[in-house]
C-alpha cells in the first residue's frame, strides 16, 4: 500500500488522502521517524516506544505482540518528507502547534491554522477555506475576526450577532440589533478602555468590606478578621438567629449600602463553585432561596468548575474568555446598577440594570460546598484603598 502511495503521490492522491497514511495513530499528528510493526501498523518512533514500555509490549491497535523493536521505516519517512515538500511548503500552516485554533472545515485528518472566524457562522477558517467569505456575495456582510477558540462568546445570546457594541448606559456588549432609540453605544474596541476610565475617574468608593460573622451559615468558617470566608462541613460555634444563613450556604458582608458609588474585589482563585453580589438586608435567608432580583439577590456564580451564570430572571449563562482570579463588585445605587468585572483581564462580566433596591443591600458571599478538597480555598475579600482603582 506505502509504495502504491509513494509511486503516485504527485498526480493520483490527494493531500488529504495522503495525510490518512501519514498520521500517527497515538498522538494523531503527522508521524515522526515513523516506524512499522509486523502487524503492518506505523507509528512515531517515541510514540510507540512510550507505548510498548506500559503495555506489555503490543500493538496500540490490533494488541499483537511487538516482539522486536522497529527501526524507522526509510519507505513511510521517504513518503512524508516528499509529501511535506511537495504540498506543505509552509509548515507554518499545518496546525500541529498546541495553541493553535484549528480550521472547522479541514479533515480531520489534516487540519490547518485557522486565520480568521466568522462570528455569524460561527467556524473558524484556514486559507483555503476562507475564500467562498471573500468572493461569494451571500457572505457579504459576515463579521470576520482574528481566530477566536470559544466564539459563542463573541455572540449575541439573544440574536446571534456579533457583540460589536458597547452600552455605557447598561455597562455591557451589545449586537446591533440590541440597539434600542437614544441608546448611549460605542464601538466595542474602546470600552475596555472606557471601564478604565470610569474605574479611575466616577467617583466610586473602595468600600472597606468585612463578613458579618452572624450571618454565617454553620458549615462556613469566617477569619477573625472578617476578610475570608471557607466551607469546612463542619459546624462551627455561631449564634443561631434570624440573621443567619440555615440551609443555603451564605454570608453577609458589612458595612450596609443604601446610597452613591462602591466597589470591592473578591480573590476566588481557582475553586470550582462560589457565588457573589448584592443581597437586599430584608431578603429571604431561611430555607430554600429563591435567587432572583424579585427576591432581592443580584449575584453571579460558578458552579462544575467551568458554567457561569448570572441570577436573572430566567437565569443567565455567561461565557467566558478568562477563567477570573479577582472579581470586582460594583454598584451604583442612583443608577440601580450591579456590574461585575474581571479585574486582572480589566474586562465587564455582568449587569444588573434598572435594580430595586428598596433600601439598604449587603454584600454576598457563598464559597459552595467543600467536598473532595476542590473547593478549599477561601473566598478572600482583598484589601483596597482608593488608589486600588487604578487596576
């Protein structure tokens, strides 16, 4: 079969049908110093070599003995080496590194670097496979962007559309046809600077935030200086009383906010489950919560590691570019406003707008359940001073 391939690579196959032959079947990559079993299957030199030594020496696909160990077979690396040659003549292209968002439409077999993603089709496309959006009327009008790995975050959850507008009024990325009459936008690429800018000049105030120890719920154990908070499973001495958390793990921050501008940061690091925001002082803390604005709860949340979401009224799921180490609460009781920001990638998360505070709100905290270890770290309420804002 290799020799067929060989004798015909430049006028009978294909680069794809090639490249079927010339992949590793453990790393799936092009094979490098490629060597054959007798059970007729090729591999990677290190590859199998790896292999052999956990398995007993057999073969990764057929399980047969591997009774000598190969030498690279000169026919296969004649084979890549002319085929390399011949229709790779940039390797640049070939996505074999780890980084490298691959084009959608390629083989599988034989994928290249995508230089561009659509964000109405949502795909990535290499050269080649870019053309039909660069000569094709139906295409007129797609939004082409540098490759993009997670492009449903580029998108409009409500409309599809790209997020190509920013509205100052409700502080989140909008579509074109989120557009309402008067609308305050701007073009997307200036409002991460304009989050700068109205961090650094607003008026709000680092608000000195510490746990109000009393609205713990059991499980949860507060520093004696009210600046970390953890889940123990495991009960610890606080008074009991109408304050207090009972079912849902909880607690209350201090001090009570009932007017103008305040913002604190949150470390949450890398533990798979937490909940932060605002709570309304007179909302529901007994039993099962109903998390909502309604109720008086405007907060965001992680839960199974890696889903997002915002306690809208439906619920909300939140895409993500960056998995957040530090998150900023800020608030703005004259606009009754609740955004959260990721504050070491400087960029806006979330939203509440048009709030009902109906008095005083809180801040809130819930570190999730402690499990296997995987939560175990504290919620960590940093220290700030107001030249913190410049972050």
């Amino acid at each position: 079969v290799h020799s067929g391939l060989l004798a015909n690579t430049t006028t009978m196959i294909t680069p794809v049908d090639i490249s079927r032959h010339l992949q590793c079947p453990i790393c799936k990559n092009l094979l490098t110093d490629p060597v054959s079993t007798t059970c007729g299957h090729t591999f990677c030199k290190g590859c199998l070599d790896k292999h052999i030594s956990r398995s007993d020496s057999q073969c990764p696909l057929c399980q047969e003995p591997v009774t000598t160990k190969p030498s690279v077979n000169k026919a296969i690396e004649a084979l890549l080496q002319e085929f390399l040659q011949t229709h790779l003549p940039n390797l640049d292209l070939f996505c074999g590194e780890r980084d490298a968002i691959p084009c959608d439409v390629c083989d599988e077999h034989l994928t290249f670097k995508a230089v561009k993603s659509c964000l109405i089709c949502s795909l990535s496309f290499c050269d080649e496979h870019l053309k039909p959006h660069q000569s094709m009327a139906r295409f007129k009008g797609h939004k082409l962007v540098s490759p993009v790995e997670k492009l449903d975050q580029r998108a409009c959850n409500t409309h599809g559309r790209p997020l190509e507008l920013y509205c100052r009024r409700d502080e989140r990325c909008i579509c074109t046809l989120c557009v309402k009459t008067g609308g305050d936008v701007i073009p997307r690429p200036e409002s991460h600077l304009l989050h700068k800018d109205q961090i650094l000049k607003s008026g709000l105030c680092a608000v000195n935030v510490t746990l109000d120890a009393v609205t713990a719920h059991p499980h949860l154990e507060v520093s004696e200086d009210g600046k970390e908070v953890r889940d123990t499973r495991a009960s610890h001495d606080i008074p009991g009383g109408p304050q207090q958390f009972n079912l849902v793990g909880g607690v209350l921050g201090k001090p009570h906010i009932t007017s103008g501008r305040a913002f604190w940061v949150v470390e949450v690091g890398n533990n798979v489950g937490w909940e932060l925001g605002v709570m309304r002082d007179g909302a529901k803390r007994k039993g099962k919560l109903s998390y909502k604005p309604s109720e008086g709860y405007w907060a965001i949340m992680l839960c199974a590691q890696n889903m997002y979401g915002a306690f809208a009224d439906p619920p909300f799921q939140l895409h993500l570019e960056t998995r957040p180490q530090k998150l900023g609460v800020f608030v703005d009781c004259e606009k009754a406003l609740v955004s959260f920001y990721d504050m070491e990638a400087l960029s806006h998360i979330y939203s509440f707008t048009h709030c009902s505070f109906n008095g005083a709100i809180r801040p809130y905290f819930n570190p999730h359940p402690n499990k296997d270890g995987s939560n175990s770290s504290p919620l960590v309420i940093c220290r700030l001073n107001q030249t913190d804002i410049s972050v």
